[in-house]
C-alpha cells in the first residue's frame, strides 16, 4: 500500500439522467461533463450507477447490447480525457466479464489504467435481479489517496464500508441509483457510514423517470464526522464539487474533551464479541 501523505483535492459528483439502452448518447454525456469537472479543477470525477446503460431492464437479453467489457474501444475516449486533463473518473456500467456479466464501476486513471469494482450485494430491483456478485471489496492506491468504491445497495451493508475503512480506504465512492423508496440512503445511511468509519463518502446518484421507475437525485459529499458538506436535489442534474482531504479519514480518533471525552469508533472494536 502507497503510504504517502496525499493533499487536498477537488470532487466533482456529477448527478445526471441517463438514457436507457442508449451507450453513445450517454458516453457523451459522460465526456462533456469530464471536460467540465477538470476545467473547474476537479482531480476526481464520480457519475451514477448504469450510467453508461440505464438501471431498469426486464431481463437480460434486454440488458446485453448496452453491456461494455473494461478493453472496449468505446471507453477510449474517458481515458483519453482522463489522461490529458489529469483527472480520475468512476462511472457505472453493465459489465461484460467473460460468461458473467456484473453491474460496476470503471474506476479511468490519468496514467490510462482501468480498474473495475463489481457490486456485491444485489436487490432484487432492476438489472440488479440479472447479474452476477461480486465477489470483493478492494482498495485502489491512487495519487488523491485510497478509494473504495461501493454501489448503491451496498452502503446499506456496515460491513462492506468497515472492510473498506479496516483496508485503508480514505473516501468511499457510491454510484447509485436510488428509486423513490429509498429515501433512508440519503437521509442517513451515508452520513452514518461516514461517522462511524471516519471517511468521507461521496454518493452519486440519477434523476428523472425509466420504465416507469422515478431517481430521487440528492448526491451527496458526506465529511468524516457525518455532516452533509454538498447535496443536490432531487429534479435536476448537477454537478457537486467540494474539497476532500484525506488526511482527516485517517484521525480516526475523536477528542471532544482531552482524556475526559474521547472516541474511537475504529480501534475501539471487539472483534472477539462479534463472531456472528
């Protein structure tokens, strides 16, 4: 692991209205945006959940001519941005892996390096009902600092957010793609996650109407001690740019009043009571 002390750098979540089975469409969206995000001196760039494909398919057949595996030629141009602006992109897609196919999130390097976290826990809901497990939860060492990268459902999961914090993680990113029904995310899932892992979360999710199915929007940046820094709303897309330092994530202890009041929701684990 890269133990080198990273600065400051800007976020830019970038809450937009994919199109359904439309990849090129998409992929356009997604590069002017880039453009965008780095010429407002953003070095890391997060999009939705299926923002290359859309979310609600009713099978899988239906699913596969918008799925992308992580050589195609078609992601060429995010990483020819990526590497000519400097900047890091997460942006989710339906994935074709060999005889799986996975809901991910391509993490594009400006060094030209693609990475890819595929979703772990899957609701029955959307595309979510036809794809594969993922099957890891890892930590990608970059220049800003260590990224974990999480999609939707799994932040309602502690132990995938305590494995990424236990693993270094100092943000964790969150493609989503949260329906109406799933208010509880925004409202505290995020910030709790933050709080009591001591890392900034940034969420990012969709608006607008597919199938039939309505986004509520509010992407967020959550800081380490759980307080909403950038939220969007819930109609429009927006693009959220705020300053994460990394090294807060890694004070993981909190001294409110110097050895009369202090927490440390991390090294103050009893893994030994925990077994189940």
């Amino acid at each position: 692991m890269n133990n080198h002390t990273p600065g400051p750098f800007q976020i830019a979540v970038i809450q937009m209205n994919p199109k359904r089975s439309a990849v090129a469409e998409n992929l356009r969206s997604i590069e002017v945006r880039l453009i965008e995000a780095a010429e407002r001196g953003a070095q890391l760039a997060l999009f939705p959940e299926c923002a290359l494909s859309g979310y609600v398919f009713h099978n899988l057949e239906e699913a596969i001519p918008s799925a992308l595996d992580i050589h195609s030629p078609r992601l060429d141009q995010i990483r020819a941005i990526c590497t000519r602006m400097n900047i890091y992109a997460v942006v989710g897609l339906i994935e074709k892996y060999h005889v799986h196919t996975y809901n991910s999130a391509f993490l594009f390097s400006p060094d030209g390096k693609i990475q890819a976290y595929r979703k772990c826990h899957l609701p029955v809901l959307g595309i979510d009902r036809f794809m594969s497990q993922g099957d890891s939860l890892p930590i990608f060492d970059t220049e800003l600092g260590r990224i974990g990268i999480l999609i939707c459902y799994d932040i309602r999961f502690p132990e995938a957010a305590r494995t990424l914090t236990l693993k270094g993680a100092d943000i964790i990113l969150v493609p989503t793609n949260w329906p109406a029904g799933a208010e509880s995310s925004p409202e505290f899932l995020t910030r709790a996650r933050a709080w009591e892992n001591r890392v900034w979360i940034a969420a990012c999710d969709r608006v607008g109407t597919e199938e039939g199915t309505k986004f509520i929007g509010r992407s967020q940046i959550i800081t380490p001690d759980g307080v909403i820094l950038k939220q969007a709303g819930t109609e429009d897309e927006e693009m959220l740019i705020a300053e994460i330092d990394p090294n807060i994530s890694r004070q993981k202890r909190i001294v409110i009043v110097p050895g009369e009041f202090e927490l440390d929701p991390v090294l103050g684990r009893r893994p030994e009571l925990y077994d189940l």
